[in-house]
C-alpha cells in the first residue's frame, strides 16, 4: 500500500488552497495512502511549505522546463497548459496504482477501497453522463500511457479544452466496455447535480463521500468570518449554503490550514490591530482575483453559452427560473 497515492494538482497559490483543504480532509478519515501534490513554479514558497506538511510528496511539475514531449506539444498548443501538466500524474511511477482528485474537492469518509478499482474508473459527468468526470479517477502511471496521452492531446487538441476532453478522448470505451470502471456518483458528487436533480440527491446526498466544487466560482473565492461563522461573497446565492458543504470547506480551512498559513506567511501580510477573524478573511482572500459581476447579456449570446455547456446554473438559467419559463409555457 506504500506504492499507492492520492494525487492532486494546485499551479496557483488558490488551487493550492484547496489542496490544503483536500489533504488534511483525506488526513481527517485517516487514509492508509501516501498523498501527492504536483506543483506549478508560480506557487509561491509559503504555500509549498504548508503542502510540505500535509503532503507526503510535493513534486514540481514544470512542463516549460520539462524538456519532453510535453514541451514540446505545449510550445503548439499553449492554451492546454494546465492539462498537460494534470497529464503529469501519469509519471510518478514510483507508484502502482493512484486516485486523482481535482484540487477543489473535499472528502467527507474514508475512501481507499478506490484503489480496488482499476485504470481507468470514475463517475459520469453531470452534464454528458457518457463522459466521466476528471476531477476524481483511478489510474495506473505509466510513462508509456504518458506519451501516448501528450502525443493524442497535441494531435488532437482537448474538445472541451481541459483535460476532462482529452482523457474522454483516450479512455474511449469508458461509457460501455465495463460498468465496474464507473465510479458511483457519490464519489464526485457535484453541486450542479444538486439542482438539476434534487430529488435524487434528497434520496442519496447523504451517502456522499467527495464533493467537487465544480464550475467557475470556487470555495476559496468566498470569505468567512470565523467569528460567525458565516459565508459571504459577491456571488453568493442562498442555495449554495445548501447543503453545508461550503461552510465544511471554510471550517476546515479555518481550523487546520490557516494556523499554519500565518505561520509560513508570518504577520507580514496582515495589518497590525486587526481582529482575528479580519486576518482569517484576509488570508483567505490573499491572492485572490475578485471576479466581476457578470455582465447582461442577450438572450441569443445567452442561448449560445447554454450550448456550449456554459449555462449559468446559479443565476439565470437556475432551476428555479427554468421551471418558472416552463410554467409560462405550459399555461
Ligand atoms: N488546476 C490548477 N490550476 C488552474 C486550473 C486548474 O492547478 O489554474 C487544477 C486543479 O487541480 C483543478 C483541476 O486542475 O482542481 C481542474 O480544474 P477545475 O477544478 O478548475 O475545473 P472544474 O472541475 O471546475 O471543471
Ligand atoms: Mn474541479
């Protein structure tokens, strides 16, 4: 079982955040699995430091320096970087057998029987059930199954233009060759299947084991006043409070990964006279790019977005104002 990790991926300081958060999560339901962090170069030396002490492994994944194929397919396709460096896991052979989680995810029980599945196993994706998600999958690393997953990518691109396409791509028969290769749903259990379907996740939510903070807005984006213990943000919409998987993201921030955050940080970053919870919400939202409101948009440019799967699950095209359309419709 030594030969055997948890691996995940952080290239920003943020994606680090919840790399800290799914550690300790995985720590918390005491895993028997050594745990792995590939970093970017731009994670910043504090933020190595606190992964150094969660992790058993943190590896530098820097494909510009890499000097392989990867460098190469990167200097024709720059806009896949982020995939050609999650393609990296299948390089730490040292390891037999591995489960990939997306760094915006946090496990809620023990979840080592995964590694009785074999490559390539996960749960559908929400939005084409005939695709799996890869924000959580077992694999096998190879440096053979390696070259072979750059050489596809830089041939033939990424249809979504993330990693999840071109492991679609390469793990082809995923949908029909071999129903124990599918994941049950709890073990990527997102937020958009809560609301296109919530009363399934009435029925099943509880049994769920990882949530992934799927889509574009992620924990870290929010803040928390420690004192209140309470959520706030720009975006925020009720139902995200609903169930507490956000608020169980921030209590673990909180408690297990902000103490040594300030530690690394030291007092530099943070006013002097300022209450605690000020210097929670202030590490918190240390390097954080405020995202701008959305701006109003035609309902023609809207109608193409939902085509491109970028629907606006929590604001406009939200279950509540979709049944409300067809409620007009159907009067
Ligand atoms: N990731 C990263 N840096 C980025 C974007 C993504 O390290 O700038 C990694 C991280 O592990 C993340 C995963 O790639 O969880 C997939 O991206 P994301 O979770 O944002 O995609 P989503 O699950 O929302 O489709
Ligand atoms: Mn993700």
């Amino acid at each position: 079982m030594a030969d055997q990790a948890f691996v995940t991926l952080a290239t920003t300081d943020n994606y680090a955040k919840g790399a800290m958060v799914l550690g300790r999560s995985l720590k918390n339901h005491n895993t028997s699995r050594k745990l792995v962090a590939l970093i970017g170069p731009n994670v910043s030396e504090p933020s190595r430091a606190v992964l150094h002490k969660l992790y058993d492994e943190v590896r530098l994944v820097d494909v510009l320096d890499s000097g392989d194929a990867a460098h190469l397919a990167l200097m024709k396709r720059p806009d896949l970087g982020v995939t050609f460096t999650k393609l990296h896991c299948w390089t730490l052979t040292e390891y037999s057998k591995c489960v990939f989680l997306d760094a915006d995810t946090l496990v809620l029980s023990n979840i080592d029987e995964l590694f009785e599945r074999e490559e390539l196993s996960a749960a559908p994706d929400p939005g084409w059930p005939d695709c799996f998600n890869s924000g959580v999958f077992v694999f096998r690393p190879s440096n053979d199954t390696y070259e072979k997953l750059i050489t596809a990518c830089s041939e033939n691109g990424s249809f979504d233009g993330g990693d999840q396409g071109v492991l679609n791509s390469f793990f082809n028969n995923w949908a029909t060759a071999d129903i124990s290769k599918h994941l049950p749903f709890i073990y990527n259990l997102s937020s958009i299947a809560i609301y296109t379907y919530l009363p399934a996740f009435k029925q099943y939510g509880r049994d769920a084991k990882v949530i992934h903070f799927l889509g574009k807005v992620k924990p870290w984006d929010y803040t928390y006043d420690t004192t209140s213990k309470t959520i706030k943000g720009q975006s925020l919409d009720p139902s995200d409070l609903y169930p507490n998987y956000l608020l169980q993201w921030w209590e673990l921030f909180s408690s297990s990964v902000l103490p040594p955050m300030k530690e690394e940080y030291g007092e530099q970053p943070f006013h002097s006279g300022c209450t605690e919870s000020d210097v929670h919400v202030e590490v918190a939202q240390m390097h954080i790019s405020h995202q701008p409101p959305p701006p109003q948009i035609s309902s023609q440019e809207r109608k193409q977005q939902w085509e491109q799967g970028q629907a606006d699950y929590m604001g406009m095209d939200s279950f509540d104002n979709i049944a409300k359309r067809l409620d007009s419709f159907l009067k």
